[in-house]
C-alpha cells in the first residue's frame, strides 16, 4: 500500500528545471531514499512534497491527502525537517521540544511521556537544558528529529539529514531511522552519501532534476551492465578524478572512499586486461581486485552516461 | 488556538530576555532619547547673548543693561563703546542681538515729547528664534525703561491674560507627549520588523511553516510580547518625563494605559507589515526608518502644526497613526481630556492597527 504517490512532478526556476516529470510512489512503514548530488533537486522535491513550495505541474498525494487541497491535513501529519537546521538556537532542547509539542496542540500526559520518550529514544536526555547553539552537529540533528517526531507523524520528511555530521553521528542516526521503521513510521530521505543507499528499503537516482532509477537497492544494482574493480593501497588513499576513458572496453575511473574504481565491460576486456590498464595508469596503489557494484557505482554510470548523451 | 497562541509568546519572549542587546535597546533607548530630544528640542530661550553698543558709557543705558542681563532670557556678553562692522561682531562671535544706544540717548530719553531711537540687529539665520528674540527684547527694554523713569502706562485696555494648560509656557510640556509617541513607535515598528524577517534569516520559518500554525496565530503571537514590553517603555518615559521635565498627567492614568496600548498594536503592526514584506533582517531595518520615523516627525504635527503644512501633506498625515495619538496623549497629558473628547482618534487607531494586521497576515505566504 502506497502512503505517498507523486505523479509527473514538474517544477522551474526562471526557466531551469529543477524538477522534470518526477514519478515514484512510498510503500507505508519503509524508508525511500532519495540520492543525488548537491543541485539534484533534491531539496525541491521535499519542499514540494511538505506544501513549502508550489510546483508547477503534477500531483501529491500523502496518506490520501491532495498537495494543494489539503495542505493544512498534510502539514499536521508529517514530520519534516529540513536541511539547514532551523531551530530556535537560544532555546534549550527541551524547550524547543516543548515548543513544538505546542504548536502541534499536544497536551498534558501526552506532552510530558512524548518528551521524555523522544529525549531517552534520542539520548539527549542528559543535554535536555542545554542551548541548541551550543551542540554538536550529530545533536542538533537529533533535535531536530526529536522536534519533527513531536506530534507522531505517520511520514517523516528528512531533507539531508546526515550532511556534515561526522561519520559516528551518522551511523548512530541511521539506527535511529531504523528504530523508527519499526514503529511503523514511513520515512523518506533524501541524501548526497551514496553509502547510505543500503539503509532504504527502496530509492530513486535523481540528477538534474529527472528520475534515473527507482527500485530496492539490489535490482538496482544489477542494472550495471560493467564489472568494477577497485585499486587500492594499505597506507594511504589514492585519488584520481572522475573521467570517462576512451579505451576499449574501460568505461571510466573515479575515486571512491580512499580508493579508485575502474568500471569495464566484460564483453569487450577480462581481468588480466584490466590489471595491465591499471598498472600503467596508476601508480602507488597495491592490489586490483573485483569487487561488487555499489549503489555508488552505478550513480556514476548513470550520470556519466546520461550526461554524455545530453552534454 | 491558545495553546499555540501562547507557544509563540512564550518563545518571542526567551528570544528577547536571553539577547542582551535587543533588551538593552528595549529598556535603555527610550530613557536616552527622552533626555536627547527633551533637551535638544527645546524652543525655548534662556540667556541669549547680546552686544550691547553705549558709546558714552552712558550711566543710564549701563543701569539698562545690567537689568537686561539679569532677566532669564537675555545674557549680556559685552559692552563696547562703538562699532564699525556690525556684521563682523555677528559673524565672528556667537552673538544673537546687538543693541545700538545712541550717545545722546538719556538726552532724548528725558527731552519729552520725541521718542528716543534705539537700534536693535537681530540675527535671523533661524528665522523662528528671531522672530521670539524680537518681540522678547521688544518688551523687555520698554517695560525696564518705564520702569527705570516710574511711568506707568496709560490705562487703556487692560488685558487679562492666561494661558492654560501649560502657564509656563514650557516646551518641555509640549514636546514630552509628542516624544513618548514618536519613541514608541520607533521601538514598536522596528522590534517587530526584525522578528518575522529574523526566522526568514535564519531558516527557522520553513520548521514553522510546516506546522498547523495559521499566519495569524504567528502574527498576533509575535505581536503580543512587544505589546507588553512598549507598555513598559511607556512607563518609563513618562517616568523620565515627570522626574526629569516635570511632566504631570492631568487625565487618567488607566485611559492613558488604555489609548497607549491601542497605539503600540498600530504601530507593531506597522512593523509587522514591514517584516511580512522585507526578506533581511538589514532590509527591514532600512525600510522602518523612512516610513516610520520621516512621516511621524514632519507630518503629524509632533513640531510642525498640522495647519500650516501644504493640503497634499494634511491628507497623508491622516493615515499617520502619530497624528491621532498626539492629539490623543497631548489631550490626556495636558488637559486632563477623556474618552468623550477622544473616542473619534481612538477608533481611527483601531481602524488603522486593524487594516494593517489584515493586510499582514494575507502578505504573509504560507509557503517559501
């Protein structure tokens, strides 16, 4: 059962197309990922999809509520939180949870078991009266979730969650994400981190505004037509820019994670010739080896081979 | 409604007693403006300079002078025997009158019968002060010189005159209710402005936005605080006002109370309305100074008379909320008026706060 629907979603800015024709529907109770690099259009779509900004063609339909008609139904009945963090900074984290809780008409026993539920579930206990500017970035996110969870929302809307939170943080969040998939809430995010794909049960590719690929990572992942192999080296991290080769049979190189990813056609070179591309290629690296293609992976053929065709 | 209502107050309210500055304007600015202006815009006269030209050293014309320079308004600041460049004594030293007694001038004085010529050059760079310099010096010299020759004049009319509501005459008395509106507007208009456009500056309206808060329950939420803290400021001024102009209040407080909270909502939401319209804190600010402070200091008769402005200007004053107040706070202040004399300026100021609320909360998008 489909909670969120977004149909032929379209939307310009003076002439450039954020979005174009964007379609995808949310299963109740999953988390949907929404993956694209900075300028994707990802902040758009969720501003669309939370009333914030009108688009120009298309529909939204969340938990059967219409985007234009029932905007206030929609607003009260999901958790959004954006992007930059927009809560009150010389407000302590419990007061700004209890503002919240306010706005969204929460009272007695259920105000007070919500807060101490979201503070002990976010492990701000501890910080509760502390000032939201004197947190850390991990903290303020989980704030934010705390503050946008206030109210129970059945969808929750998190515009890049995890961008400039440090890598702990960022593995605690998710757990955190997952906790609240089995309370059954519905969670879409949207993220530039392509190893954050694994955490959704299903996701969409966007880039320049249009829809790549829609599916649950694994199909995904079997589109890529090429095999990968990642050169690597023990001490210290290699780098090479993203390119595209002209060479039979190897595709493109780009950096991925310290590494350096080497993406080829099996129809056209095996293993052994690819080892000798990258011997002559590269140098300071220590092994070659094949490994499984990432949703990264394939981010990088799809974008590549899209903007070759539309250059 | 309340609950939400009273969310944002609470919150408005922590934003502004744990931001040092913004209390420190709230509190402090209306005190310190009160003092700049009260003595800066003061009109009245006290020891203007004067030369006093006595080419004989006349005993007579020097008994003159010293009792022109012990009157208040007159400080004689020398005496010399003759001048050739009138201009001069003008240009290079800070003298406003110069008093040219002839040297036959005790002569004529007691001949009978002709009038004894005095020559009296005013400065009339500020064409206001002369004109008071004038009709001061006028007096002050005749009145001594009958005086000083125990005549008393003819008994023709005999003009009983008084002058109510400020006998003294003191500026003070005028300017101290026209103050009080003038700084509660700047502080309400320009508080306000910064609230709204504040949470535009710093994201925090897109987590409001996305709530079942309606445009007006954030408007007259924000609205509310300031409401409370310019009563305080009202306090304060007139306290200033008493301890520091002798300002007393002849009408009631509690309608005074009242007519001020009325025109503080007009000029918050003067503000408002800035804010919904203005997306940086900076715009704002640039914005509350030309329409709240040119028009309320020229245009509502704050030290221009109304009458005395073009018709053109005379119509736009009426839609300067000052205007109404002055004649509102000026009427409670000095003549001890009530609500039967002031309910016209009254339901023109709820008329007015309640059309720019309106128009605020209709400006103010639900979305980004």
């Amino acid at each position: 059962m489909s909670i969120v629907i977004v149909e032929n979603l379209s939307k310009n800015y003076s002439g450039e197309h954020a979005l174009r024709t964007v379609s995808f529907s949310v299963k109740k109770g999953t988390i949907y990922g929404i993956i694209g690099a900075d300028g994707a259009g990802k902040t758009t779509l969720m501003r669309i999809l939370t009333t914030l900004i009108p688009a120009d063609s298309g529909t939204v339909s969340i938990m059967g509520y219409h985007f234009k008609k029932d905007v206030q139904s929609i607003r009260s009945s999901i958790g959004y939180m954006p992007q930059r963090f927009s809560l009150y900074q010389d407000l302590s984290v419990k007061e700004n949870i209890l503002f919240f809780a306010d706005v969204f008409g929460i009272s007695g026993t259920e105000r007070k078991e919500g807060i101490q539920r979201l503070l002990s579930f976010s492990r701000l206990e501890k910080f509760k009266n502390r000032r939201a500017a004197h947190l850390s970035g991990g903290m303020k996110q989980k704030l934010a979730l705390c503050c946008a969870l206030i109210h129970k929302p059945q969808v929750l809307l998190l515009d890049e969650p995890t961008t400039g939170v440090d890598p702990v943080s960022r593995k605690e969040f998710s757990e955190i994400l997952f906790d609240l998939k089995k309370q059954g809430i519905t969670i879409l995010v949207s993220t530039p981190y392509m190893d954050e794909a694994d955490m959704c049960d299903e996701l969409m590719i966007i880039h320049k505004g249009s829809v790549l690929r829609n599916g649950c990572p694994d199909s995904l992942k079997m589109d890529l037509p090429y095999r990968v192999y990642q050169v690597e080296n023990r001490q210290q991290t290699v780098h090479c820019p993203p390119a595209v080769i002209k060479r039979k049979g190897i595709r493109m190189v780009y950096p991925s994670a310290g590494t350096i990813h080497v993406m080829a056609d099996p129809e056209q070179i095996n293993a052994e010739e690819v080892f000798e591309f990258t011997y002559a290629a590269f140098s300071g690296f220590e092994t070659v080896k094949e490994v499984n293609p990432s949703i990264e992976d394939l981010f990088f053929y799809l974008v590549f081979s899209t903007d070759e065709l539309k250059p | 409604m309340i609950q939400r209502l009273y969310a944002i107050v609470l919150k408005e309210l922590r934003h502004i007693l744990r931001d040092n500055q913004t209390l420190f304007i709230i509190l402090a600015m209306p005190v310190i403006m009160m003092f700049l202006y009260g003595y800066a815009l003061t009109m009245d006269i006290i020891d203007a300079p004067i030369l006093i030209i006595n080419p004989n050293h006349d005993a007579y014309v020097n008994e003159l002078t010293a009792r022109i320079d012990a009157s208040a308004m007159f400080k004689v600041c020398g005496t010399i025997k003759s001048c050739s460049d009138i201009q001069a004594q003008f240009r290079r030293h800070h003298v406003k009158i110069i008093c040219r007694f002839p040297a036959s001038f005790s002569i004529d004085l007691n001949n009978g019968g002709t009038a004894a010529p005095v020559q009296v050059l005013i400065d009339g760079s500020d064409p206001n002060t002369a004109i008071i310099l004038k009709n001061a010096f006028e007096g002050i010299l005749s009145s001594i010189t009958l005086d000083m020759m125990g005549i008393k004049p003819a008994d023709i009319i005999i003009v009983n005159q008084r002058i109510l509501y400020n006998q003294e005459q003191k500026s003070a008395l005028f300017f101290v209710p026209g103050l009080m509106a003038i700084i509660l507007l700047m502080i309400s208009a320009l508080l306000t402005s910064l609230t709204i456009t504040r949470e535009k500056e710093l994201g925090t309206l897109e987590q409001l936005l996305v709530s079942p808060l309606h445009p007006f329950e954030i408007i007259l939420g924000k609205i509310i605080p300031y409401v409370i803290l310019s009563g305080i400021d009202g306090v304060l001024i007139l306290i200033t006002g008493n301890l520091a102009f002798g300002v007393n209040v002849a009408g009631s407080l509690t309608f005074l109370a009242l007519t001020g909270t009325i025109y503080i909502f007009a000029s918050l939401s003067i503000g408002m309305l800035i804010s919904t319209v203005a997306t940086t804190q900076q715009q704002a600010m640039m914005m509350v100074m030309p329409i709240t402070m040119l028009p309320t200091i020229i245009l509502s008769g704050f030290i221009f008379p109304l009458s005395s402005l073009p018709i053109a200007l005379r119509l736009v004053s009426n839609i300067v909320p000052a205007t109404w107040f002055l004649q509102i706070i000026r009427g409670i202040i000095l003549k001890g008026t009530g609500i039967r004399e002031l309910w016209l300026q009254m339901a023109i100021l709820c008329g007015i706060s309640f059309f720019l609320i309106a128009v605020s909360v209709k400006r103010f998008r639900g979305h980004l």
